[in-house]
C-alpha cells in the first residue's frame, strides 16, 4: 500500500498483557535487576484507580502500558435508556471536577442536533460557569500535582480556593460537584440574586492567589528540577497522539476550540491562548496557570454582560424542548400541554447525528449524539481527554526514572471516572 | 483556507465511491471499509487538507438495519480549523475494519473501546484487547442485543449456574 512510508513506527502504545509476555527478566548488561512492576490501581499518586504495568531495569522505565477500566460504569450503555434530559445527570459524573464542561458538550450536542437557538443571557451564564469550572479543575489540577511532587502547601492553598467556587456552585444549584445545571435549549433555573455580588467578591479575592501559587513553584529549584525538561512532547508527537488542551498547547501547537470552533459565543469574547514550546511538564504547569489568568478574565467580561442582561430569559421560549415557566401552566391549557408531554415523554429530536467538541480543563471533550426520532438517545459517545491522552504516557516514560512517572502522571491531568466512563 | 465546497468536489474527484453527506453541519463522507484507510491517508497527507487530527472514533449499533454497525470516525484539520466525519458500515457476519493507528497513533485506544463494546475487530492493530471491560467478559455491552438487566449476585450456592449464564444473565 502507498501509505505505509509515511506511518509513525516510533508511536508505540503497548497493552497490559503484551508488557507480561514479552519482558526480559533477569539482571541486564549492568547488573540492575529487571522486573515488571504493578503501580496501582491503589496508588496515591495515580489520581484515582489506574493501574500501571511498568517493565523496570532497575530505576529505569523500559516500558509501560497504562490499565484502565476499573471505574467503568457503563455511562454511555444506560444513558440510550433515559430520556435526553434524563440523562444530563449522568454527564456530570463522567469527568466529576468539571461537571459544567461535560454538561455543556452533551447539552450543545443535541442543540446542535435539533438545531436550538439558545438565548444571549443563558450563552453569557454558560460561559461565566465553564470558565468559573476550568478554574475549579485546574486548582484541583495544581494542588495534587504539586502534592505529588512532595509540595504539601500548595495543594492547601489550591483547595481553599477552590471551596470558594464550590460554595458558588451549591448557592447556585444546590450542589457542590454533581451541578447537572445546563439544560437543552438554556439553564434550569435563573440564577439567585446573591449571585453577581459573589461572583464579583470572588474575581476581587482569586487573581492575587495565582501570583502566590506562582511564588511557591514557579522559580523553585526544587520544582523546576522535577519538572523542567521532563517528560517532553514534540508537537507532531502531540498532534499524533492526539492530545488536546494545556498537554498540546504546552507542545506548541496553537489549538483551542473555544478559537477556532467556537461555541456559546466565545468569539466574542477578548482573551489569549497561552502557547508554550517546549513540551515538558514545567510548560504544561505553566501553561495552565496563564489559562487560569485568562479564565479570569473571560469571567469578567461575561459577569459585565450579565448585569446589562438582568432579567432576559435564561432558556429557549421553545416549548417543544423547554418546559414552560410554573405560572403560566395556571392560565394555560397549551402550556400544561407541553408540560405535561415533557415530562412524561420528552422531545424527539430528527433522526440523524451531531459532533460536538468543546475545551473542556483537560481538552477536548466530544459528544457524538445519534438519534432515531424518539425521545431517548439511540447512542451517546464521550470523546475523553483523560482517557485519550493518557495513551502519551508510555511515549513520555520510556528510559526515564520511575520518580519522573508520577510527575508525569499528574501533568497530564486524568480524571479516571472520565478515562473509564 | 479550504472551503467546504472544494473538499467536496475533491474528495468526488479522488474517491468517486465517496457518498457526501452532511452530519448536523459538519461535512460526513460514507466510505466503504475498502477505501477507508486510503480515504484517511489522502486527508492526512494532502498538503491543502491536512486532516492530521483524529478527535474521536467510535461504533454504532444499527439492529436491524443492514449494514448492522457503523463506525464513525471525526478528523480534523487545524490549519483549516475544519472538521469532518466519516461513517463506515460494518456488517455483522463480518465485523472486521482495518486499522487506523498506523496513520493515527491516537486511534490506538479508541478501537480497542469499539472492539470492546461492539466487538468490531480492527484489523492489524497491534494490541487488540479488551480496554474498559474486565478481560474475561464475555460478549459485547453496547450492542444493541446485550441485555441491560441486573446480574444476580454470586454466592457459593448459585456461582457455577451464574457463570454458567454469562453474559445472557436474566432480565
């Protein structure tokens, strides 16, 4: 065949079971002993359960095949069993530090499906939440990492933060991790009017905590010799690898669907993508604590555009998808109608399909929707970052020690309920 | 920058097999298993495509349609900030699909995800095995006919009649 020349020999991605079986045991040419190690699935620094087949010649990686699955609850299999809107619950559990983004991608996906104009004010909110959950994740993100690295502090400091944007989330949605806020069509409810004051308290406290956060890692000696010039990517690498977010922008390539696909209006907003060359875990830190910068930034444009919006609606006025407001269902037959068929039936959406891909804190998260014209999903796939990404780890370790894995681990930022879905 | 339009008439000009169609926006080109490898390196390798990305790969279980599976696979181009999508039938006497990780490293785990949910087998991939499910599962989860029912809990006195039931556990 003609396209064998140009394939990518050096990509190798090995399975559990193909490190076991083709191993060398024994003492190598040096006289350090070989084995195949079994990091996890109960390890602390594998951010979940993911356990990690790694063949050693003594300190050194040979190789290592990532075994994932031990999370798997079958997602995708039970959401075809529940109505569309039935099944938003579920996608707040896929990737469980950033349940707005999962929201989004599924919620947009069946918009994009049934061709939903959502209105101007629920676009602003949404954006306001997903930039408010990138922030979420990524303090989660630098907390364990630097945890990981043996700096106890920051993950402290990380948290504290952090429970500041989860207690906006519980005034919000009544819950502070499984929000399952977004709606086909808008939100599911308007915001409270405590709202804006703290978010706005929140933009004035956080900006200062990046610089302390920075201060504590950026020119640490200790930090950078873990992390500088570790676990590098070239940008082909990336691209073929398929990696997406901070892990690709880190790699040089100048990729954010927020850019370049943008959804929920962000083409209108005024904000940079950090892009960083070198490709190590110190660009990929960096990287993401700009974006931290720029998120802030975003929020504020979007808290500006919600004080002019006071009071639009905060979803679509297409009865077909939304239910009607409470009230109008006492002097409306129609409206009682509609809710009525809503809630025991659901909507249809056309047959047909919809990929939608959206930047979530890991990268990018895809929602390919299939449906056959009744109201529950024929099939729902989650393209996860996590999961996907983690297939650059046995390119990344390979002949390095097995100190610089967990390093690595962490940089690549998995959420192992979204690997394993 | 590449328009939609003369991808069209590109991809009918190359690949006159090729049904273009459109999937809820994006541009969807239904290919038979045959071509697909050479449909997926001409998009990759054609300077002015550059379709270097694969976002996501993924089965459909169609029951009782013909071909029966589907599988659907997005790739995008970043210089042309496009994407498309290509849908692959698979029939079910012979649910076989020739691999794309030598092109796409990336597509490495993702086919083995189909492989395991819907039992599609990618040819010449190098380690199809399976991924999410433990490995001695028997049967395909996501296919449409694998029931969803709860499995009864194994204890000493009913252990060998449930494992002797797998995977068609009672409703």
């Amino acid at each position: 065949m003609v396209m064998q020349a140009q394939q990518y020999p050096e990509i190798e991605i090995p399975t559990p079971s193909q490190i076991a079986e083709t191993a060398n045991l024994g003492p190598d040419e040096e006289g350090e002993n070989r084995m195949v190690l079994s990091m996890g699935p109960q390890h602390p620094s594998t951010h979940g359960v993911l356990r990690l087949a790694v063949e050693l010649s003594g300190e050194t990686v040979v190789n290592l095949a990532p075994d994932v699955g031990y999370l798997h609850t079958g997602i995708e299999k039970t959401m075809e069993t529940k109505t569309y809107t039935k099944s938003i619950v579920l996608t707040d559990r896929i990737d469980y530090l950033a349940p707005m983004s999962n929201n989004m991608a599924y919620v947009s996906a069946v918009e994009k499906l049934m061709q939903i104009e959502v209105p101007e004010r629920a676009q602003v909110l949404r954006v306001l939440l997903l930039e408010m959950t990138r922030l979420n994740s990524h303090l989660v993100w630098l907390g364990t990492h630097a945890l990981d690295l043996a700096a106890m502090s920051v993950f402290l400091y990380a948290l504290r933060e952090r429970e500041y944007i989860l207690d906006i989330f519980e005034m919000l949605t009544g819950a502070r991790m499984m929000t399952s806020y977004f709606r086909v069509g808008g939100l599911a409810w308007d915001i409270p009017k405590d709202f804006i004051p703290t978010v706005e308290q929140f933009l004035d406290y956080f900006p200062p905590h990046i610089d302390e956060y920075e201060d504590l890692l950026t020119s640490n000696p200790l930090w950078r010799e873990r992390t500088v010039g570790v676990g590098v990517v070239s940008d082909e690498d990336a691209v073929a690898l398929g990696l997406t977010g901070a892990n690709l922008r880190a790699s040089g390539v100048n990729w954010d669907l927020r850019k370049a696909m943008p959804y929920s209006g962000y083409e209108t907003y005024d904000f940079d993508v950090p892009v960083l060359y070198n490709g190590d875990i110190y660009d990929r830190y960096l990287c993401r604590l700009q974006e931290m910068r720029e998120s802030v930034k975003i929020m504020r444009q979007a808290l500006a555009r919600l004080k002019d919006l006071a009071g639009g609606p905060f979803i679509t006025d297409n009865r077909k998808v939304a239910p009607p407001p409470k009230t109008e269902i006492t002097y409306s037959m129609e409206s009682l109608i509609h809710h009525f068929k809503l809630w025991t039936e659901g909507f249809r959406p056309a047959r047909g399909s919809a990929y939608m891909g959206i930047e979530s804190p890991r990268g990018e998260f895809g929602c390919y929707v299939v449906s056959d014209g009744t109201p529950k999903p024929w099939r729902v796939h989650f393209r996860a970052p996590s999961f996907i990404n983690l297939q650059a780890l046995p390119h990344m370790a390979k002949g390095k020690l097995v100190a610089d894995l967990v390093a690595m681990i962490a940089s690549l930022d998995p959420v192992l309920g979204e690997v394993d879905r | 920058m590449l328009d939609r339009k003369t991808l069209e008439a590109r991809v009918s000009q190359r690949f006159p097999s090729v049904v273009i169609g459109d999937e809820s926006g994006d541009l969807a080109l239904t290919v038979g298993r045959m071509h697909l490898v050479e449909l997926a390196a001409w998009l990759r390798d054609e300077p002015e495509l550059n379709f270097k990305f694969l976002n996501n790969l993924c089965g459909v279980d169609f029951l009782g349609r013909e071909p029966r599976f589907e599988v659907v696979v997005h790739l995008t181009s970043i210089p042309n900030q496009m994407r498309i999508a290509l849908h692959v039938g698979v029939p079910e006497n012979d649910p076989t699909v020739p691999t794309l990780t030598r092109l796409f490293p990336t597509a490495n785990y993702q086919e083995r995800e189909t492989y395991d949910m819907f039992g599609i087998i990618f040819t010449g991939h190098p380690g199809l095995e399976r991924i999410l499910m433990p490995e001695d599962w028997m049967g395909y989860p996501q296919r449409k006919d694998h029931p969803l029912g709860y499995e009864e809990v194994a204890f000493t006195h009913n252990e060998d009649w449930i494992y002797a039931n797998k995977p068609f556990a009672k409703e």
